[in-house]
C-alpha cells in the first residue's frame, strides 16, 4: 500500500428537512386543526481513530464527503426522519486542521476516539408548533437549517517512542530490522526506505516501545535536496532520537564527522523544538571496523564531533552492542512516559467536606 501522510478533504454535514404545513381533515371533522411535522435533522460528519490504518491514501482520490439530508415533515403529525451520520476513519496520529483558517480542530492520539468534524442542520419547523390557544390555524412553517460545510488538512504524524535520523545507508533499516518485527526493505543504494517505517521492540514482558525509521536525510535538505524535509514531521511525537552514523564508509574520501554535523544542522533548520530533543548518537557498522582500531576511531570520532551526549556502539548486522541499546532506551522512555491516572468513580469517592464519622462504642469495631 502507497504511504500517503497528507491530503485536503471536503466534508458537508446534511441540512436540515423544513417542516410541513397541513391540517386535519376527516368526515364529520372539518376543522381539526394543524398536524404539519417538523423537518428531521440532517446527518453529522465524524472522524474515528482506526489503529488498524496506518496511512491516508483513502483520501487522497475520495476527497468530498457529504452526509444525507433530514427527511421533510408530513401531514398526520409526522415528524421528517433524521439522517444517517457518517464516521471517516483514519490513522491514530492525524491532526486535522481547517484548510482555510490554519485552526487545529483535533489531533486523534487516543484509539477508538471519535470527533465531530460537521454538524448537520436542524429540521424546520412545522404548522403544528406554532399551535396555540391564540393562534388556532397556523399557517407558517420554517426551512431546515443547512448543514456545516469545511475544507480540511489531514496530516498524518506516526506516534513512535524512539525515532531513526541518518544519512542514507547508515544503517538505519537494518537496525529496527535487527531489533523488532518490523521488516522494511533493506539494499546497498542509498534512499531504499521511501517511507516510515514503524516497528514495536519488546524488552520483556509487559515492557515494550516504537521505533520509527524515516527516509535519510542528506545535506541541502533544506532546499529540498533528496527526499526533503517532507518526513520529519513523524519525529516530532517521539521522546528519543537516535543519530546514527556509518562509522566505516565505503567511501575512504567521505568524513563521517561532516555528514553527521550535516545532518545536525537540517534538523535545526527545519524545527528547533526538534533539535532540542534528547539525541543519542549512535555509531553503526562496528564490524567493518578492525577490533584494534575501534577504540581509537570512536574517540576521535566524538572528539572532532564535540559530543557531550550518550554514545553508543553497535552493529546493526551482527547485533553487537544492540542489547545494551535497547535496555537504555526502555529505561529513558519509561522514566518519561506519563503515568496512566485511572478514571474515579465519583459514586464511591470520599467526600472531603464530609464530617469524619464518631468513634463507635461497640468493642468489635474497636
């Protein structure tokens, strides 16, 4: 399935049904006054969280959606039927924003979350409520209301624990591969990942995070070198970035150092909230390297990098050193997870303003 992660939809809530004018008319019952139904409301526009979805290309090729009108009143005091709503589902992650405005109507972070996007139109009014002592034989009647109509932006932000940031073939592939369950392509030619990837790591039981891998980014991103900018908005939920590095180049003319100041300074033209988030820096592809020169290369290596961060040393291919990673990871993303509060039921919630109850005399509550 294509990964698609913005598209423009129009959403039209159902109008209202106008009411009826009508008046009984029977044998032997000439005047019997108004019986004219109000109109049926017409149908509201929903948005569902789906965790099964996990990109927007329904939308991108179905972008009007309309829910039904209210049916009209009728004679014999029958009320027009309201319309069928219509729920659209999409990805957990989705901020939907007015195209118009630039207003954020709602971000959808909670699974099974549901959200009003259009409200249908009231149905009108019929003869038979304006019926009075005063006014016997009304002969009004009101139009249903029209229903909201918008023009939206859905962006899709893939919510992740850890997120992947390299250049192309450091290896960041390889290692949510070596690492998760995820299964994402992996080549020896830069830019073989073309879209996100998400993948579940489990540490033990009931201990567990996400790892998103996005496209690598290369120098002059900016400018939309590459790939662009056009995937890091899915970094932007996560807590951790890792900054992964091929320490041994193929390349003997290519200096690691550079690209990752590189890479550092895309990230800093395109969101300093970004920039400014926990970043660990990561040298991959250990085993290319001599074991006796590992130690030396990871000191000048962070030495002309002036990193003050955690550094860490792996081999995505042979899982050297991931264990360690990964325990270091969970520990950082547990220690700064919100606490789950678990809902009171206000039924059985002590009072604070109720008076403490008297001590009792009887000896078996003593």
């Amino acid at each position: 399935m294509k990964f698609v992660d913005e598209a423009y939809i129009d959403v039209a809530a159902g109008n209202g049904g106008s009411g009826c004018i009508s008046f009984r008319r029977e044998k032997f019952i000439p005047f019997g006054g108004p019986n004219g139904g109000d109109g049926g409301r017409g149908g509201h526009v929903f948005v569902e969280a789906d965790p099964n979805l996990n990109t927007l290309i329904d939308y991108r090729y179905a972008r009007r959606h309309e829910a039904r009108n209210g049916e009209q009143g009728r004679g014999s005091d029958q009320f027009g039927a309201a319309a069928d709503d219509i729920v659209l589902r999409m990805p957990v992650g989705t901020i939907i924003s007015d195209a118009d405005t630039g207003e954020v109507i709602t971000e959808l972070l909670v699974p099974g979350e549901r959200v009003m996007l259009a409200k249908g139109g009231d149905g009108g009014f019929g003869n038979l409520h304006y019926k009075s002592s005063t006014n016997r034989a009304p002969r009004q009647k009101t139009p249903g209301w029209p229903g909201e109509q918008r023009r939206l932006k859905l962006e899709l932000r893939v919510l992740a624990d850890v997120g992947l940031l390299g250049m192309p073939n450091a290896g960041k592939s390889t290692l949510i591969a070596a690492i998760s369950n995820a299964r994402p392509k992996i080549a020896d030619y830069p830019f073989t990942t073309l879209h996100p990837n998400l993948g579940v790591v489990r540490v033990a039981p009931e201990q567990s995070f996400v790892v998103a891998d996005i496209p690598g980014l290369i120098e002059g991103a900016a400018e939309g070198a590459g790939l662009g900018h056009q995937f890091l908005r899915h970094l932007q939920r996560t807590r951790l970035l890792l900054h992964l590095v091929d320490i041994a180049p193929f390349d003997e003319g290519v200096d690691p150092v550079a690209q990752a100041k590189a890479i550092v300074g895309e990230l800093k033209k395109y969101d300093q909230a970004l920039y400014e988030k926990p970043r660990w820096l990561v040298l991959n592809k250990l085993d290319m390297v001599p074991v006796e020169e590992r130690e030396q290369r990871v000191k000048d290596f962070v030495k002309r990098m002036k990193w003050k961060g955690p550094v860490h040393q792996i081999s995505a291919l042979t899982r050297e050193g991931c264990e360690g990673l990964i325990r270091a990871i969970y520990d950082h993303v547990a220690a700064h997870r919100e606490p789950v509060i678990e809902p009171v039921d206000v039924r059985f919630a002590p009072d604070p303003a109720a008076p403490a109850a008297p001590p009792s005399d009887d000896p078996r509550f003593r």
